[in-house]
C-alpha cells in the first residue's frame, strides 16, 4: 500500500509537473499575446513587442524558431553551394573536353536535385517559424521539428553524395536514390504531423496564413510519396514525376508562399489583418485547383488522352488569378510606404525580386509555353530551362532566400556597409539571372525554329549555340558572385544574431 | 471561404486529380520485359541528363521518343556498344553500353516510340516547304 501510494505519488507529482510545465509554456505565449492585444488596445503597432522594426530587437522568442533558424542556415548553405555546381556545370557544356571528376550528367543531376531540396529545408524552416509568429504558440513538439531536422538534412546529403559516386536511378529532379526520398518522405510526414497537432492544438487561435502554410506543407508529402519508387509504366512515371517539378512549385511552395507572405507582411505590421486575410483561403483554393489541373501542361506529350490539352492550358490561365492576387496583397503591404530598416529593406529586395519573376518568368512566360501549339515547338528546348531558372530560383528561391535572411538576422540591424552588400549581392543575383535566362531563351527559339520547325540536325543546331551558351556561362558567374556574397551576408548575420535570439 | 470550405475543396481537388490522372497513364499495349529492362538501362546510366523522351530531359543530346524511326535498331546498338567522340570535344566518348544492355535499351526505346503522343515530336514543317 505503501508501495502503491509513493508510486502513485510520483506518477502523480510527475504528471502535476507536466502540467504545470505546460501551464508555464502556455502562460509565456499568452502573455505575448495578452502585451500584443493591451498594445493593439493602445494604438500602437501590437508586432513591436516581438521584434523591434526599428533595432531588430527580439521580444518573445519561441522554440520553433531557434529551431526554425537551423533550416534556414542549411538552405542559406546548400544555396552557396548551388552556384558553385551549376557554374562548373555551365563552364564544362563550353569547353571541350574539360577535365572534371564528375561527368557533366552527374554534374546536372546533382544541379537539379539541390535547385529542388534547398528550397524545401529553407520552406520547412519558413513554416515553422511563421505559423508560430501567427498563432502566438509554440508548436506541438519542438523535439520533433528537431529530428526532423537532421533526418531532411542527412536525407538530402546522401542524394548528393550517391550522385557524386555516380549512384543515381535517372529521373530528371528526382535524381537521388529511392532510399533518400524515404528519408525526405518521412521528415516530410513528421513536419505535417507537427503543424496538424498545432493547429489542433490551438484551433480557436487558427489564422488563414498559418492553415494555408500546413496545408502546402501536406500536399509536399502527398505528391512525394508517389515518387519514392519509379514505376514501369513511362506515362506514370512521367506524370508521377510532375508532381513534385510542377505540383510541388506551383501547388504547394505556392502555398507556403501566401502564407508566408501574409503572415510576414501582418506580422512585421506593414498590412493590416482584414487586407491580408480578406481573400486567402479563396486565393489558396484557386492555388490548388489552377496549381494541380496546370500539371497537364506537361502531359501534352508524354502519351496521355488528348482532353488534356484543354485541361492544361485552361489551368495554366487560370493560375495567372492566385499569382495577381498574391501580387496585390504586397502591394497593399508597401503602398503606405513605411519607414524601414535595413534588415527589413534587405529582406523585401529578396521579396520583390521573387515578385518580379513570380510574375514575368514563372506565370506569364510560363503561360505563353503551355499554349499547346507553341509548346509543341519549344518544349524539350532550352526555353525550358529559361522558364525552370525564372521559376524555380527567380520565383520560389528568392523568397527563400527572403525568408532565411529575415529569420536569421532576427535581433539585429546590418550596419549601412553590410547592407550595401547586401544589395549588391541581390543586384548580382538579378543580372546574373536575367542574363543566363535570357540567354537560355535565346538558345532555345533557335534550337525551335532551325531543329523543330526546319528541321535541321540536333546536333549540329547545337553546336552552333556555342556563343549563348557562353553567355549562359557568363550570367552564372555574376549569379554565383551574388550567391556567394548573399550567403556570406546570411551567415554573418547568423553568427550576430546568435546571442540576441537564444 | 472559410476554412472548412478551404479543406474540403483541396481535397476533392486532389482526389479527382489523382483520379484523372490514373485513368489516363494506360499504355497501349502491355509492356515486354525487355523493354522494363531497357527502362532500368535507361535510369541507370542517366541518360535523361542529356537526352530528352516526350521531350521531357536534358539539352544537349537529341530526343529519343521516336528515335528507332528515324536510325535502325542496328545502328542504335552500334552506336552504344562503339560510342564515338561527342562534339565538339575531341577525345570525350558518348558512354558505352554493353551488348546486352543496348539490346534492351532498344526494346525500350521502340515501346516509347509506340506510346501514341498527340504529334510529338512535330513534323519540321520547313522541310516540307
């Protein structure tokens, strides 16, 4: 009996300290929340009691986004790296028999399985940071986002690593190795499982940001689950293989977008909530249903019914909506022309630049390729990889790189000489851009018109593509100045903003 | 729209999606085996990163859709298993195949030739002018 009470007792004093613990962690938040409203109540900007805009001072800091900073420090990292590859990837296509100790195939696969996972390890980072920023809680199991962590991270190294021994099962994007696509799967199944506890954890606190982020987060795993193993059938594995370049991009990055964008943009106190929230939801059903049915698009040709056609190029209009409304809700955040800070100034150049190509490379480009007909001829081109460089990096990479910096400099204010190259970094990475990309289009209209429309050899059109190419390379040089640059800025802020956030 | 809405719209969406899609990947007729062993060729000396199916790859080679069209299987497996110089480099060689695995490469690349593609690749219609 004895035995039985101080069993009972510990368990219970255990369970007693729990609660109180969780009691604790609850009050912390809510006196955040409680200062935010009393401030709110008293006009003033409620956001500046977490972080300062004027000193980049922290408030409130919660675990989810100490933790939130080592995906964007692993992004910032595998982005400088990226340069790097794709250069010498770009120098080798120019210069005849150059000695390298990768094969330029293997080069290219491990391009493209960086230019996809990057992003993701920085968007997880986003996430977590940004719905905690919105609902005012931590997160369910801080622990968890943790492993996660090191499991997306060691997941994505080993693709690079199999790749660098020539160990791949070539699929284009999707480079890597059934085993490592588990791994990311699985980091994936717990990042959702995460969020989703959240948001029940907290319901009467879920905010249309917070709700759109989770859900982009749970349609990554849902088309990456598909695509652990490769199929026979060429037509599914063809269509499988779309929905992590298309559906990923404009489905569910998209979505990660808008949430990130509006949380940043009522967060930082540069919108208002209602201009913000307004139409949100409607803006996210019109991302999914334009985002999913737009992957027909790249069904046009690889053996699927003729309806598709239709179906591909109508949802590729259709995306062109969610894109001018996510458009016009950053404009309603800067039209009253706030007065900023440098990090703030630094983090909305990264912003507008990915506006930018949101709008011109990734939608309005992209719709003038899904247009059946003229996509007939330009697709398999080197248009393509003008549009992929615009969309993916110009589009999705920039407000990463946004979001990274922005997390990683929390608690500080870069002095006028860092902020200067902080910009000059941008600049590069814009010209050095425009230049490979346009070059690339160059490249591709006349493999279009001499190859497709007269007929003309491959091969020998190609050789004659020698001097865009070069361009090409030379466009990648300036990128990767401005990549290495950036990423330097990035990490020096980290290093700075160590002691103020933890 | 309200979150509720929101979430049951996604997921009839992804449903019909996925839907949509699995009634429309049927191939024409069963594939043989020495066309999956093909495919597996295909995959594992990465010939994607340079060469394009459906037009779906990299820049630098052809297109293989309907390469057994345009060259004989004879020539193809001659030009994998002897592979010559790649311009414009000189000493750089296409990578080799073995015997074998040109063989299947073959078989896989005269299914995919028989996959039925809406007019992929078009028809140069310069050269018929």
């Amino acid at each position: 009996m004895i035995f039985e009470r101080s069993v009972l007792g510990y368990l219970f004093r255990k369970l007693a300290g729990r609660k109180q613990a969780q009691e604790n962690q609850d009050t912390g938040a809510y006196q955040g929340a409680n200062s935010k409203e009393l401030n709110a109540s008293h006009g003033t900007d409620s956001k500046q009691t977490n972080t300062n805009q004027r000193t980049g001072a922290p408030g409130q800091v919660f675990k989810a986004q100490i933790i939130a900073r080592n995906y964007t420090l692993a992004a910032a990292l595998l982005f400088g790296t990226q340069g790097i590859v794709a250069l010498l990837g770009a120098i080798d296509l120019i210069i005849p028999d150059l000695p390298s100790p990768i094969p330029f195939e293997y080069g290219r696969s491990i391009h493209l399985g960086l230019a996809v996972l990057w992003p993701l390890i920085g968007t997880m980072g986003m996430v977590y940071y940004f719905v905690t920023e919105d609902l005012d809680r931590e997160i369910f199991s801080p622990r968890l986002a943790k492993w996660q962590f090191w499991l997306v991270l060691a997941a994505s190294l080993s693709i690079y690593a199999s790749l660098t021994f020539r160990l791949g099962r070539g699929r284009e994007y999707l480079e890597g190795l059934p085993l490592s696509y588990a791994g990311i799967s699985l980091a994936l199944g717990l990042f959702s499982y995460n969020l989703m506890r959240t948001l029940i954890k907290h319901k009467q606190r879920i905010t249309p940001a917070a709700m759109i982020m989770t859900a982009g987060s749970v349609l990554l795993l849902m088309f990456l689950i598909p695509n652990i193993l490769s199929v026979t059938n060429p037509i599914a594995d063809e269509a499988t293989k779309f929905w992590v370049v298309h559906a990923w991009e404009e489905m569910a990055f998209e979505l990660t977008t808008s949430g990130f964008l509006a949380s940043y943009l009522k967060n930082t106190g540069l919108a208002a909530k209602k201009d913000i929230e307004k139409w949100l939801y409607l803006e996210a059903a019109l991302t999914v249903a334009a985002g999913l049915f737009g992957t027909g698009h790249h069904y046009y040709w690889i053996g699927f019914p003729a309806y598709w056609l239709l179906v591909g190029f109508l949802f590729s209009f259709l995306q062109l909506i969610p894109v001018a409304l996510l458009v016009l809700m950053v404009y309603k955040g800067l039209k009253k022309r706030p007065q900023l800070g440098n990090r703030q100034k630094l983090t909305l150049a990264l912003i507008l630049s990915s506006m930018l190509y949101h709008v011109t490379g990734a939608s309005l480009l992209g719709f003038i390729i899904t247009v059946p007909w003229i996509n007939l001829y330009m697709h398999g081109t080197y248009i393509t990889s003008g549009h992929a460089h615009l969309a993916l990096f110009g589009s999705l990479g920039f407000l990463v790189l946004g979001g990274s910096y922005y997390i990683l400099s929390r608690g500080t204010q870069p002095d006028r000489k860092t902020y200067r190259r902080g910009i000059m970094a941008v600049l590069a990475l814009n010209v050095g851009l425009l230049t490979m990309s346009t070059a690339l289009i160059i490249a591709g209209f006349l493999q279009a018109y001499r190859a497709r429309y007269l007929g003309m050899n491959f091969m020998e059109v190609n050789l004659q593509l020698n001097l865009y190419l070069s361009a090409r390379a030379a466009g990648g040089a300036i990128f990767t100045s401005g990549d290495l640059l950036l990423t330097w800025q990035i990490l020096k802020a980290w290093r700075k903003s160590k002691n103020a956030v933890s | 729209m309200r979150l509720r809405t929101f979430a049951l719209v996604s997921l009839l969406l992804v449903a019909a999606f996925t839907g949509a899609n699995i009634t429309s990947w049927k191939l024409p007729y069963p594939m043989p085996e020495d066309a999956q062993e093909g495919k597996a060729v295909w995959q594992k000396h990465n010939c994607v990163s340079c060469h394009t199916l459906f037009g779906n790859g990299g820049y630098v080679g052809d297109d293989m859709t309907n390469i057994l069209k345009r060259r004989t299987a004879e020539d193809v497996q001659h030009y994998l298993t002897n592979p010559p110089v790649m311009r414009p480099n000189r000493e750089h060689l296409h990578p080799a195949l073995e015997p074998g695995e040109a063989e299947f490469l073959t078989s896989y690349l005269r299914f995919v030739g028989d996959i039925p593609t809406l007019g992929w690749p078009p028809e140069p219609r310069g050269a018929k002018q």
